[in-house]
C-alpha cells in the first residue's frame, strides 16, 4: 500500500471504514495542532504518547538511567499529552521485578522520571505549560510476577485463565476485604504521585490487569461482583475517595472498552476463540462474547465523566485474551498466534468504538489508540478523525518506538520518517 489510492482501495475491500485525508496541514493551522482544553486542563496539541512499559526500572521499583532516557524520549517526542506507562500500587502487584513501584520510597525516583520528560520537552520544545505528564496505577492481578515468576493473584474465575495461568484451584479469590484495602492502596499511591508533581494519575482499567478482571466479574458473589454497579465499585470508590484526598489532581481513565472470547492458536497457528466455559467474562462484549457491546462502558463512562474522571483512553482487551484486537499487527512474536483478520478490520475497530464512545458520553475527551499498524498512513488517517471528532487525540504506541519524534515530524510538516517505521514494523 504505497499510495492512498491503494490504501483507500485496501480499506473498502476489507469492508471498513477508516477516515482519510489526502493532504496533513502541519501547525499552526493543521487540526492536530490546535490545543484542547479540559477545566483549565490545556493539552498543546492532539497528540499523546500512550503508555509503554520499559522493563528497565531497578529492583526496589526506582527508574534506572535506560527509564530516564526513554522519559527524555517522550518529552522529545513533540506529544503535549504523555500518559505515562504503568507502575504498581504495590510490590506484589508488580507485573516484573522492572515494573515502577509508586512508594513514598521511590518519589523521588519518580519526580526525576517527570522532570526529564518536562525538561527534554523544554528544550526541544520550549514552554511546558500545555504539556502534560500522567502516570498509571495498576495492580497485574493474575499477571503480578514481582519476582520473576508468575505470582497470580485473582478477583474471578475463568476457566481457560485458571487452568493456564492460575492461581491455582486451592488458591482463594482476593476477597471483599482485602479489595476494599487495595483501593486504599490506591488511593494512597494517587497522593504520591501527586505530590511528585505529575499533572494527572491514570486509573488502568484495561489489558487484564486487576482493574480491568473486576469489570468483567460477572460470576463474584459479593461487593465487587454481579451487577454493574458491584463490578464498577472498585474503580469509582478509588476515583471517589481518591478525589476527597487529593482534590487537586486530575484523574484519568484508561479502559478496555471492547473485548471478545479468549483467542488461542488453532492448527495452523492462527488465532480462534476457545470453545470452554460460558463465555461472560468479559466486559463490553454481548452475551455471546463474540461481539462487541458498548452498554456497560458508556455506563462507565457516563459515570466516570459525572464524577469528573477526564480524559479517557480507549483501548481493547488484552495482549493475553485477544491481542489482535489490542495490537493490530502483521508480524508476530514466537508463541503469539497468527492475526485472524486484516490488521486493518482491527485499526478500523479501534476508530470506532472511541467514535462511538465520543457520541455517546459526550463532554469527555477521548484518546484512540491502535494506530501504530497505519504506518506511513497515520498521519492522514490521525488528522481525518480528529477533524471529524471521532476522538480528541491519537495516541501512539508502537509508532513511538519506532520513531520517536513522529508527532513533531508530523506538525512541523516534515513528514514522517518512513524507512524509520517500515524499518520496525
Ligand atoms: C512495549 C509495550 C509496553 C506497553 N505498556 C503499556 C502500559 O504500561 N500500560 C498500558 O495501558 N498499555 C501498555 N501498552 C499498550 C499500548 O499502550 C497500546 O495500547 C498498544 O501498543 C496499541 O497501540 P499502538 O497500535 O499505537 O501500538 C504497551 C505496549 C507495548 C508495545
């Protein structure tokens, strides 16, 4: 696909639609350079670094020299929003001994990792004043290896998850009391990140971590499973209490908004949906599990956005239930199975449901992810959406990776650099 018209051809065979623009205006006039603004909250412009975890923080959950350096990366990036990647609540909740730790012990740690951020964008960039710095809460539930090895800890049952992964069937769920103290946890780990200066803290509802395990508890007897309300209670009492402590620090939401039965590799290596167990373990699919449903998370949003929880990031699933729809992506690690659909169907999922989303709950602004598989075509299709308000912001990932300063290619008129991308990908 080396020209639009073989892109644009490409998207309507596949039958999905994926705006488009032919010409990308850079700034100051172009629609990804114009700032937004939340209740005095101003983002520089559209674009926005998503979450990546390095793997590179020391063993007590200290950033290291590498994580610096990718922090100076973001900063660099010409991105006004960076929503900054991961750390755990706790030390058992760690999804690596690499993994940040928020503790009054790395705070200082932590302020370091903001600032080299704020100063790489000082001087690539200039003012800082609209270029802002989450970071995200998480606690990696069935995914904690604190120490390495798997160390799950689990909030449902699911019958492939448990058999695969585990905790191990003698092992009880974490229970009502011991969520109720993790929310305090939360709501502990929220004050220190503001007090080391960040300008928002992320609540990560996505992916199968804990946060994003809850949503979909349909079988948990008790506070934090069955009804909607139970298995949203985590993420609004930690939003709720969190707000009473810390007033001044804005709140985030990224959420897994859309999902689909769990994929496993068939014969041939590609990936197929399991056929154990009934498949309602998952939030925003129907009951079928095999197609995506966005009742619930306009609910959530709904919600999140009446207690003042904004922005938002969109994304899907997991890169351990379906990772096609998370990462669309041709080429594949080993042990990953083979995309069951054009990475293409999986961009254009993307686009729509955080289309869908904005329309729904609006007053919320709403970051997209997935368009790292566009490549080249990002751009166009970044400035297609934003001009149409399918969403506020594009947030990139893999594209990061592979080309670190592509937002400040893209607004200066530049362009991106292409063998850079195709390099990577
Ligand atoms: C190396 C790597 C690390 C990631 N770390 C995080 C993370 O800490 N938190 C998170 O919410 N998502 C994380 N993600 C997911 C990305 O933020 C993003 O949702 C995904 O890569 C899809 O967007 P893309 O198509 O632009 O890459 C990670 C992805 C990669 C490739």
């Amino acid at each position: 696909m080396t020209t639009p018209g073989e892109f644009e051809n490409r998207v309507q065979d596949l039958g999905v639609a994926i705006p488009f623009d032919s010409v990308v205006e850079p700034a100051p006039s172009g629609p990804l350079s114009r700032p937004i603004e939340i209740d005095g909250f101003r983002v520089g412009n559209r674009f926005c670094i998503l979450p990546l975890e390095g793997w590179d923080s020391a063993e007590d959950g200290n950033p290291t020299n590498a994580s610096l350096q990718r922090w100076r990366r973001l900063g660099r990036s010409g991105a006004k929003l960076i929503w900054g990647e991961s750390a755990a609540v706790r030390p058992e909740g760690r999804s690596s001994p690499q993994q940040l730790l928020v503790d009054r012990s790395t705070l200082p740690g932590l302020d370091m990792l903001r600032l080299a951020a704020v100063e790489a964008h000082r001087q690539a960039h200039g003012d800082p004043a609209d270029f802002k710095v989450g970071l995200q809460l998480t606690h990696s539930g069935r995914y904690s290896k604190p120490h390495g090895m798997s160390s799950p800890v689990s909030v449902r049952h699911h019958p492939y998850l448990d058999r695969t992964l585990g905790p191990p069937p003698d092992q009880p769920l974490l229970g009502d009391d011991e969520i109720y103290g993790l929310i305090e946890t939360y709501v502990s780990a929220v004050a220190l990140v503001a007090e080391a200066g960040f300008d928002f803290v992320d609540l990560k509802a996505c992916h199968g971590y804990l946060g994003h395990e809850l949503l979909g508890a349909f079988e948990r007897p008790g506070d934090f499973g069955g009804s909607f309300e139970n298995r949203v209670r985590f993420l609004t009492t930690i939003a709720s209490r969190a707000k009473s402590a810390v007033p001044a620090i804005r709140l985030t939401l990224r959420l897994s908004a859309f999902d689909a039965v769990t994929h496993v590799a068939d014969e041939d290596g590609v990936g197929r949906p399991i056929t154990e167990g009934n498949y309602r373990y998952w939030f925003g699919t129907d009951e079928t599990g095999h197609t995506v449903d966005l009742a619930e998370p306009v609910r959530l949003l709904t919600v999140m956005r009446d207690m003042g929880v904004n922005p938002v990031c969109i994304t899907g699933s997991s890169p351990y239930n379906a990772r096609h729809l998370q990462r669309p992506a041709l080429n594949v690690s080993p042990g990953e199975y083979l995309p069951p659909e054009d990475p293409l169907v999986g961009v254009a999922r993307h686009l729509d449901v955080t289309r869908r989303l904005k329309e729904a709950v609006p007053g919320l602004v709403m970051v997209g992810s997935g368009y790292s598989y566009l490549q080249q075509w990002m751009p166009n299709v970044a400035q297609a959406v934003v001009r149409s308000g399918a969403a506020d912001i594009v947030g990139l990932g893999r594209l990061h990776l592979a080309s670190p300063t592509a937002p400040s290619d893209v607004l200066s008129g530049r362009g991106l650099d292409t063998k850079k991308i195709w390099a990577s990908f």
